[in-house]
C-alpha cells in the first residue's frame, strides 16, 4: 500500500505534475512501481518530500535541496531544526513589515506622526536579518562583531535619502558591472568604474574606506559560493571574479 501520484499531491497540497517533476530529477523517486505502471510512494518518501517542501519554503533551489537531502551526512532532525529558526526568523520579519504597515495606515488615517526613517526602519531590519542569516559568520569572522555592529547600525540610522541613494548604488554596480564584463578587461575604465561605484556603495555601510578591506570582501566574493551566487546569478556566471579581479586591480591590493 502506498500514495499515488495524485494521492501525494493532495496530501501536500502541490500539483501532480511536481510530483512527477521531482521524480524526473531524481529528487523524490517512487518506493516502486506497481504492475498497471503507477507510481506509489511510502512513508520515506512522504518524509522525504516534507523536507524538499520546508527547504522551498525558504527559497532553496532544487539543486541544492537535492545535494543536501542525498548527502550520507543529512541528519534529518538536525534540519528540522535549522528550518523552524529559519521560519522564526522569517516571522519576525513578517512581523516587522506588518507593524510597519499598520503604523502607515494610523499615519494616513491621522492617528500618528511617523518620521521618515520609521517609514523604512522594517526593510532595513529585514536586510540586516537576511545578512546576518546568510553571511554573518563568515563577515563577523573576517572584520569582527564590532565592525558588523557599526556597519548596521549605519544602515538603520540611514535617512530616507540616504537609504534611496544607497539601494541606486547597488544597481548602478550590477548594471555597470555587467557592461565592464564585455570587454573582458578587469582593468578597463568601466571596470574600474564598476570597483569606484562599489567602494561608494560601500561606504554608506562602512562610514570609512579601507583598500583592504575591500580587497578582502572581494576575495570573499569568489571564496563563499554564496557571494559567488549572488554576483552570477544577479548579473552572469563569472561575475564574481570579474568583479574581484577589478576591485584587486583599483585597491592595488593584488596578493
């Protein structure tokens, strides 16, 4: 006895078609196949599937909900665990963005005054969130907690100027980073350009500039696969060395 493909997808609540996907790819294969060529899925396979659904939840990619769930090491409780921190954390965040939205609505009804910077505190604790949760092992262990502290709290205490001129910064480095990497030549004036309009981006967080500092986040870049990932993905594969190269090149901070 065991679930049908359409008996699963209820039971999770996706569409069979996921269902027969995730087998494709080798993600969440049958238990077996039955005589008549149905598909049947056991009790591992309903765990299995629990999982692959929390890790989507918290917006895993199926190639890497694959590699980890498959690994001789996975400890199923010790995911289930890292997953209600995860979602606590999410919560919080939800949390902030609906008090935000209700102080927004008491401020257009006229119930209350709320400055500018109230306006955009929620997003920005969301990202400092996120930061943390991704990156902040890694950032705190390479620049200290008192450094991460500081470069925080700027971003929190940031006008809504400020905030807007900072999130501009971003794009502008991604869309001139993408347009430096046409010409192949980390050392080109618009890659250079793209490292100028980097070290601007970050020292609205670092209130102060440091060559190798910067140096050091751009090694960072192409040594943590999730640097990596962002760059590549945000702009193309290769991003993140080129954007590395080019920063090693403007700093002069090339060993």
């Amino acid at each position: 006895m065991g679930y049908t493909v359409r008996q699963l997808a209820r039971l999770a609540g996706i569409s069979p078609r996921t269902i027969r996907y995730y087998d494709e790819i080798d993600l969440l294969k049958p238990a077996r196949v039955s005589a008549s060529g149905y598909r049947l899925y056991g009790q591992a396979e309903v765990d299995r599937l629990q999982q692959i659904l929390f890790y989507r939840a918290l917006g895993v990619e199926l190639k890497k909900i694959k590699r980890l769930i498959s690994a001789p090491s996975f400890d199923e409780l010790a995911a289930l665990k890292e997953h209600r921190t995860k979602l606590l954390a999410k919560r919080r965040q939800v949390d902030l963005l609906i008090a935000n939205v209700e102080k927004t609505i008491a401020l257009k009804e006229g119930k209350i005054t709320m400055s500018d910077q109230e306006k955009f505190a929620a997003f920005k604790q969301n990202m400092i969130t996120e930061n943390e949760e991704k990156y902040g092992a890694e950032i705190r262990a390479e620049y200290g907690d008192k450094t991460i502290d500081q470069a925080n709290a700027a971003l929190k205490n940031m006008t809504a100027e400020q905030y807007a001129q900072w999130q501009q910064l971003g794009k502008e480095v991604l869309e001139t980073l993408k347009m430096a990497m046409a010409t192949g030549e980390p050392a080109s004036p618009l890659a250079q350009k793209t490292a100028d309009l980097h070290r601007q981006w970050l020292n609205y967080a670092w209130g102060h500039y440091d060559k190798a500092a910067h140096a050091g986040l751009a090694r960072m870049y192409v040594a943590d696969p999730r640097f990596t990932a962002y760059y590549d993905d945000q702009v193309q594969p290769g991003a993140a060395e080129f954007l590395r190269d080019a920063i090693l090149i403007y700093t002069g901070v090339n060993q």
